[in-house]
C-alpha cells in the first residue's frame, strides 16, 4: 500500500488549493481552499464597530482590509466608531448566485495575541495525520482516487448510490438532503443514512442540516435507520430522531462554508480554477493557448495567469468564444 494511504493529500493550486483524505488507499473527504483573502476562523484581529444591527445584541464590524463581519454579543458600552477586539469564529460565505454573507465574530479579550487562523496546508499539519504534498510535474494522484467524481457530485448536489440518490440542496438557512429511489421505504433508508453520514463528513457539510427520509411509520425501523448513521457519522455532531415524516435534523458547528456551498457559489469561478490546474499539468511546449466561454475569461485574473506562464515557462493567452460550454474550455 502506498506511503500515502492513510492521511492527507494536499495540491497547491493557482488560485486554489485542494486536499484529500484517505483511510486505507480510500478517500474519505475532500477540502477546498479559494484564494480570496477571506479572514479565516480562529482569526483574532482588532476591528471597527461599524454599525448596530440588533441594538445590544449584535452588530457589524470592519476589519483592516475593509472585509465586514457580524459581532455577536456586543460588549457592554460599544459605541460606533470604537475599535474592538474579535475573533473570527466562521469565515465569510458566497452563497449560490453570488450573494454575500459576512463573516462571524465574537468579542476577544483585548490583549489576545494577534493571529491570521490556520490556512488549508497548516490545518492538515495539525490534524496530527501525514501529508503528502503533491505536484503538477507528479501523477495525478488526486485524480486516481476519485477527485473529479466528487467534485462533479459537490458541484450538482446529486450522490447516487445503488438503489437510489441523494439530492442536496444548499438554502441560506439550511443544507437539505433529499432521499430518493425506487427500493422499499426502509431499504432506501438504511442504504441512505450510510451514504448522508458519508457525504456530510466527505465535503465537510456542517451547521444546520435536514434530511428528508422516506416516510416511515414504524419506531424500530425508524431506530434501525438513525443506528446506521451513527455507525457512520465520523464528525462532531448532533442529530434529532426520524420522526413520522421522515425528518431527521444534523446540527454541527460551523467553521467556513462546505465543499458543495464553494462549489455551488459560482460555476464559471469552477471553470476557471480547474483550466488552470490542466494547463499547469500540461505536458506540451510553446504557448499555451486557454480557449474558453467568454464568462470564464472574466474570471481568469490576470496575477493568475501570470503565475501560470511562471510555473509553466510558457507564454499564456485566453482566447473567449461564445459557442464554448462554461466547462469546455481547451488548451491549444
């Protein structure tokens, strides 16, 4: 078995870095990190109290680099305009259509030491698990166990398993996971409380979740199904019972947003970032040529493609052409 079967794999990437878990040669979850400069959780920075949002409760500040969070409580005497210690405790979100959600902070103690929170590679290096760091001149291992089927199932929502699907759905308020398929109630179930506990833990779903069961009137059958899960929860967290419509409630904390919440944030974003990563893993000479929608040029950066043409030592154009897919895009 390889040296790096049980641990973490992680690719740094243009504009966006990638990890991946194994256990025994088997992935088990997948962490993506975008290069936004979004303030990171664990984060504890000085901030302007901005603005009241519920009076003595809550409110927004702004930290140095203009990004706005959410504080909550409010210290006692706060006024507008006074600096105030925070930590950041879940990281800013993009919701699906590009809406915007601060991140969320609570008071810190003043003299706290200033810290930026653990980036992607160095959370990895203190999971206590080996990392393997991987490049665009190595094999794709990524690819070997399995990266781009899960990136296609965070993308659409959809996780099919024999006998039926799950269908996640990523709403402001909540993720919901829909049960499907043509098996009996029960069967279906059982078949997918295993596969749930598996893709909460795989795309690092957190927070408020509900799961729509088929409906099952029968306790023990209920009670056999939330066993299952639990065999296969390997994450913190907490859940309700089955009740007799089939709802099961997962609350867990929340750091940053999951796979899918990134994923599904913007899909020509997508497009770009993995272009990227095949025109690194290019093994041609001369210039590299990104043929792409005209929508997925907008994104390419150019610091991005900069670095492209630095890692490659190629010359790097994008040529936008309408009739390509959002993910069709060519290296020539």
């Amino acid at each position: 078995m390889a040296d790096y079967a049980n641990g973490w794999l992680y690719e740094a990437g243009i504009g966006e870095n990638r990890a991946l878990r194994l256990e025994n040669d088997e992935p088990v979850q997948v962490r993506v990190e975008r290069a936004d400069g979004s303030a990171k959780a664990g984060a504890v920075v000085n901030a302007k109290f901005t603005q009241q949002w519920v009076a003595g409760r809550s409110g927004i500040v702004t930290l140095a680099d203009g990004q706005e969070a959410l504080l909550q409580p409010l210290p006692k005497g706060l006024t507008e305009g006074s600096v105030v210690r925070v930590e950041i405790v879940r990281a800013a979100m993009v919701e699906r259509g590009g809406q915007a959600k601060r991140a969320k902070a609570r008071p810190s103690e003043p003299d706290r030491a200033s810290c930026n929170g653990l980036d992607l590679l160095a959370e990895l290096e203190a999971s206590g698990l080996p990392v393997k760091q991987v490049h665009a001149h190595d094999e794709d291992i990524f690819a070997q166990h399995g990266w781009h089927e899960f990136i296609e199932q965070a993308e659409t929502g959809r996780i099919d398993f024999e006998g039926g699907s799950l269908l996640i759905s990523v709403t402001p308020a909540m993720t919901v996971i829909d049960v499907d398929g043509p098996l009996a109630p029960g069967e279906l179930a059982k078949r997918a409380a295993e596969e749930i506990a598996q893709a909460l833990v795989r795309f690092e779903i957190t927070g408020n979740v509900g799961v729509d069961f088929p409906t099952l009137q029968a306790k023990t059958e209920r009670a056999a199904v939330t066993a299952i899960f639990d065999e296969h929860m390997t994450s913190n967290c907490e859940r309700t019972a089955i009740n007799g419509f089939g709802f099961m409630q997962v609350i867990s904390r929340k750091l940053r947003p999951s796979v899918l919440e990134i994923l599904q944030a913007n899909r020509s974003t997508n497009a770009a970032l993995n272009l990227l990563r095949q025109a690194e893993r290019d093994r041609g000479t001369g210039a590299l040529r990104l043929q792409v929608h005209p929508a997925v040029a907008n994104k390419l950066q150019a610091s991005a493609l900069e670095q492209l043409a630095k890692r490659t030592g190629r010359s790097v154009s994008v040529e936008p052409q309408g009739d390509i897919p959002i993910h069709g895009g060519s290296i020539g």
